[in-house]
C-alpha cells in the first residue's frame, strides 16, 4: 500500500487555538508539511483546488512546482484538479509545465469540485458542471497524448489541428478521478480505464463502498483487466498515539472544535461524538494497531491500495502533529506496506516522452 499526505490549504483559524496564520505563512506551512512528508517516507503529496473560502489552493501548479523545487522523490497530487472549471489547453499547459519542472513526478486527481461560489465564479450551473468535467477530461487526455487536436467542444472554442506546447513529459501522465457522491465520476474513470480515488471523508463507509462496487461493475462492463483496476481512498483525520487514550484525549479539542465550527456554519453533522467519529468514520485515531486493524477493515470493503493522511496539523500543535506522523511511518506504515497491495503500476514516471529532435539531426 502507498501513503499520500494530502492539504486543500484552508486558511481559517486554528480550531482549538484561535489563531490565524498570514497567507504567506500558511502557503510556508504546506512547503515544509510537504518537505516534511518526503522526509518521513509518504509516497506523495497532494494540494488541493478550490475558488471560495476558506481555502487558498486556487493554484495547485503554482504550488506544487515550488514543492517539486523542495524535494525529490515524492509524487506530487492534485486533489482535486476541477476540470469542469478549467480551459482544459490552459489546464494541459500549467501541469505539462509541471510535469517537467518534476521530472515527471505529477499524478492528477481531477472532478468536477465541490461548493456553489466557486461554481458561480466560472459561471457553471449543476445543470452543466458534470458535463463540463467529462468534455474537459476528454480534451485534456487527447492533447496529453497527441501532437496535434481536433476537437468538437460545447464549452469552449473548437480546436482545429491545435498544437499545445510545451509537451509533457511522461506519455501520458496518470489520471486519477476523485469520487465523492456520485457516479458519473466512477463511470467516466471506469470508461477510460483510468484510477479510482474515493473521496471517503463524510460520511461512514457504505456510500464510498457502494461507488467502489459500481465502478468495478463499469469496469468489467467497458471491457478492462480486472488486475489493472485500482482504488485510493482518503482519511477523515489523523492522530496516532502510543495508546488510543492518549488519541482520544490529544484529539478530542480538535473534534469538539470542528463540530462546533460545523453547527455554526450550518454544515451537515454526520458523527456527534468524538466515538463515534473514531468508530464509524474513516479517521485514523489511535494506537498504532488501532489504526492498522481500521485500515485492513477499509481496505476489506475498498480493495484499495493508495491511501490519502491529512498533511495539516488542523488543530494540533506542530509537535504533535510531527510525533504522529512519525509514529504512522514508524510502526504502522511498515506493515501495511508489507501486507497490502501495492497498485498494479510502477510508482514512478510514466514511460517519460522522448525529446522532439531538431530537423536534420
């Protein structure tokens, strides 16, 4: 099994402190989260898209190309990219920008996103948004792969033998679609034979489970290898302790303070108590062998091999944040790397492009 630590860079204040962070110091934050991951041994690191508050991850390319600068090995997520916002050929641009800046370390996680604002922005209607994100996929997944695109578009100009530059640098980069509540995403990555990530935040485990089993019956139906398919799944938190009283104590402020900023803002409450988070949801909290019997139970129902760890503190202080993750890489980590698949692909470029040779040579 392979590890992301994963940030959609809210930018609210501390949820037990009360503090908030400068902008500048809280993008700081997720460069050294992300040097941080990288460090301690997770596979990758995810950053977020979102056009509304309270988050500032507008520009995923933007910061994942300052990450790429900061580190080395680790793959660099987006989580997710909002095709049904985006000019596709501006979108295949940025991260084929990225894509060599990393040396071909991007992986992509694309859906249609999430919040009415950021819709409203880009002028997007819940009529359209699903559409948008597939015409948008489709174009983005031929320019990746062709030299030259004609194209029929309904929300943006047509193309007409266009040529895109600069090409990328893997051939073709992967494309992961997040799915949250609904199966047009599980049918479009079903269709193209692309990755599954299941969102698998909210709520407990049957809805998430219920897209995963349909996504593998659209699998079957369009045609694939069933040992191709692959699923990710997130985590609804992370705090790993050396006794789940320890969890449930250091955690417990954290989650006090959430559900309260939940009610207040008029957000669903899905679990009530702090047990009944740890039990029902997909949060991590724990002792070490707490959490690796929660992620064999997860992984029972998802037949997942990648799974996504909060990157951010989100209330706990630096210290504890730092000793959990520690403690995650240390004694939990091992053993379900050991035990779990892996995904049914190498974790490294794909098939780099070769470089256009100039005339004559």
């Amino acid at each position: 099994m392979r590890f992301l630590a994963i940030t959609l860079i809210a930018h609210r204040p501390d949820p037990v402190t009360g503090e908030l962070k400068s902008t500048r110091a809280r993008f700081r934050e997720v460069l050294d989260n992300a040097v941080l991951a990288e460090e301690l041994g997770f596979d990758g690191f995810g950053v977020g898209e979102r056009h509304e508050r309270p988050f500032i991850s507008s520009s995923p390319p933007v910061v994942l190309s300052h990450i790429a600068a900061l580190t080395r090995r680790i793959r660099l997520f987006t989580a997710v990219t909002t095709l049904s916002l985006l000019d596709p050929v501006r979108a295949h641009e940025d991260y084929a920008t990225l894509d060599h800046l990393s040396g071909g370390r991007l992986e992509l996680i694309i859906g249609k996103g999430n919040g009415a604002a950021q819709r409203d922005l880009f002028h997007v209607t819940p009529e359209d948004q699903w559409d948008r994100n597939a015409e948008s996929y489709e174009v983005f997944r031929r320019l990746w792969r062709e030299d030259r695109v004609t194209a029929r578009t309904r929300f943006r100009p047509e193309l007409t033998d266009a040529e895109v530059w600069p090409r990328p640098y893997q051939q073709p980069v992967r494309v992961w679609h997040g799915s949250a509540t609904s199966r047009e995403s599980v049918d479009l990555a079903a269709r193209y034979g692309d990755p599954l990530f299941s969102a698998n935040v909210t709520h407990p485990v049957e809805p998430y489970a219920e897209l995963i089993d349909h996504y593998r019956e659209r699998w079957a139906h369009y045609g694939h290898d069933p040992a191709d398919l692959a699923v990710g799944a997130g985590t609804a938190g992370l705090y790993v302790a050396r006794t789940s009283q320890q969890a449930l104590d250091g955690y417990r402020p954290v989650f006090e303070s959430n559900l309260a900023f939940r009610r207040e803002t008029g957000l669903p409450v899905v679990f009530e108590t702090l047990e009944d988070f740890v039990a029902r949801s997909s949060a991590l909290i724990g002792s070490p062998q707490q959490v690796i019997e929660k992620v064999h139970r997860y992984h029972q129902r998802f037949g997942h091999t990648v799974t996504h760890l909060h990157a951010d503190a989100s209330g706990l202080d630096a210290t504890e944040h730092r000793r959990s993750l520690e403690l995650f890489q240390s004694e939990v980590a091992p053993g379900l790397r050991r035990d779990l698949p892996d995904p049914p692909f190498a974790w490294g470029p794909v098939s780099p492009a070769a470089e256009p040779q100039p005339a004559g040579l």
